[in-house]
C-alpha cells in the first residue's frame, strides 16, 4: 500500500490533450488531483478535460479540486515543490511552461 500521497497538478491548455492511462496510473487513493485551466473564458475542451479529470478522481477514491488562472504566471504561482505536474499545453506556451518547470519535473500529457 503506498504511504506517501502526492499532489498530481494538470495543466490545461486552451486545446489540451492528456494522456488519461499515464494520469490513471500515478493516481491512487487519497491523493490530490488539481486541475488549471488557463485562461477565460472555459473552452469546450477544457470543460471536457476538467470533467474526464474528476471522473478519474473519483474511480481512484482521489481529492478532485479545479481551478481558473487567467495567465500562466498565475498557474505557476499555484504550484508547489513538490507537485507532480502534467502539461497539456501546446505550442510556444507549453514549451515555455516545460522551461519553466525544469527539465524532468514535468510530463508532457
């Protein structure tokens, strides 16, 4: 049984895809399931992310929290240390965001 629960952080572009049996597989009971999406208003995609994501939460007895940021500097003003970070967001953005978060510490889903 695993001891230590972890906090697994999505971030959602205006066009995500996330690679949902990569997340399934790191999510287990009682951990933290927070999903950002980026910007306003909600595109139609995110809102289907957000739904699948708590969805998955609840299959894996998991925490599910969302929440709205405007910028991706206040999505990575969210963050903490040690957080498990999934990046779905394309483009100049997502490179950016993999830059910012270091080589290794993000997944690219």
């Amino acid at each position: 049984m695993k001891d230590v629960k972890t906090r697994t952080v999505v971030l959602l572009g205006r066009r995500p895809s996330v690679r949902w049996d990569g997340l399934r597989s790191r999510l287990h009971k009682y951990d933290e399931l927070v999903v950002l999406s980026i910007g306003y208003p909600v595109t139609a995609a995110q809102r289907v992310a957000l739904l699948k994501a708590e969805a998955l939460a609840a299959q894996a007895s998991a925490w599910f929290d969302a929440l709205l940021v405007t910028s991706i500097q206040e999505a990575l003003n969210v963050l903490e240390p040690d957080d498990e970070v999934s990046v779905a967001v394309r483009g100049r953005k997502g490179r950016y965001l993999r830059a910012a978060l270091g080589s290794g510490e993000a997944r690219s889903d």
